[in-house]
C-alpha cells in the first residue's frame, strides 16, 4: 500500500470537537449534509461492530470536509459491492473512492485489513463507478484508518492513492 499520510484526527472526550494534527483545528459540529448524518457521535456505541463501522464513517466524512473534500455520497452501491464514500479532491480536481476501516485496538493499523483481495475489489469498484459516471476522469482509490482509542479519543490516518492500477 502507498504511503501518503496525512494526519491524525483526535476526539477530545466531553467536548465533540474534532481536532486534526498537531495544529488542533477545530472540525467542530458542522452540518454533514442530512439529517441521517447528524447524529451525535458520542452516541454511538463502540462496542456494537456495526456503530463502530458507522461511527468511523462519520468521522471520516468530517474530516473529509474538514480537509476540503466534497463528499458526493455515501455508501456507493453496484453489483460488484459497496464503496464507503465517494468524495472530490477539490485541491487535486479527482474523484475519490474511500475505503473506511475503523478499530478499537490501539496496537493494530486498520489499513491492513485492505488486503490484495480488497485491493482487487476496489478495481472492480473502481471500473462499475467509471462505467456509471462517464463524466469522472480521474479516479482515485484512498484509505482512512481510524482507531477509536476510548469513547472520544480516535486517530485517523488518510492514506491517499492506496493503491494503483499495476499493483
């Protein structure tokens, strides 16, 4: 997997502010965009996988946004499975698909649960979304790992081109 690192994202406990990297800005409570996204993030059970999942693509949608990111949607579908989130780098003018991966375990790197296997779905992803969107010319596959350390403290990490097509 490429190495394009960007940052880490922390969420200071009692407060709900969101801060990025070393410069501690804050991401705050901006709206997400729908109603169905702006559910407090302390509310989600962390010990439920699937809240924890959910919990991890909140997060990664307002850091996303934070870092000037237009999220076009979430949870992508076609026959061939599901993308997290389909965003536009407006900085680098690309599409990007962004696969999500969110642990507890403070000792382990989520990004290595993309796997060849994943790797090689995310092609096939990546072929469905370009047949069905004509007008991206650009595509991009990156991965944001976070760790839900405890109930408000995460560490996220943005792997940007994750992956290439001769990989």
């Amino acid at each position: 997997m490429n190495e394009g690192l960007i940052g880490t994202l922390e969420l200071p406990g009692g407060e709900g502010d969101y801060l990025v990297g070393d410069s501690r800005q804050t991401l705050g409570h901006e709206p997400l965009g729908d109603e169905e996204e702006e559910e407090d993030l302390r509310a989600l059970d962390i010990d439920d996988p699937h809240q924890l999942g959910r919990l991890g693509e909140l997060i990664a949608v307002r850091y996303l946004r934070s870092a000037g990111y237009e999220v076009l949607q979430r949870n992508w579908r076609c026959r061939s499975g599901e993308v997290d989130v389909v965003a536009r780098d407006l900085n680098r003018d690309e599409t990007v698909l962004v696969e999500v991966k969110t642990r507890r375990n403070a000792d382990c790197n989520p990004e290595d649960a993309v796997d060849e296997s994943k790797l090689a779905r995310y092609r096939t992803l990546s072929l469905e979304y370009l047949l069905e969107h004509e007008c991206v010319s650009c595509l991009r596959f990156d991965v944001i790992a976070i760790v839900i350390a405890r109930p408000g403290l995460a560490r996220l990490r943005h792997i940007l081109g994750a992956s290439s097509w001769d990989s």
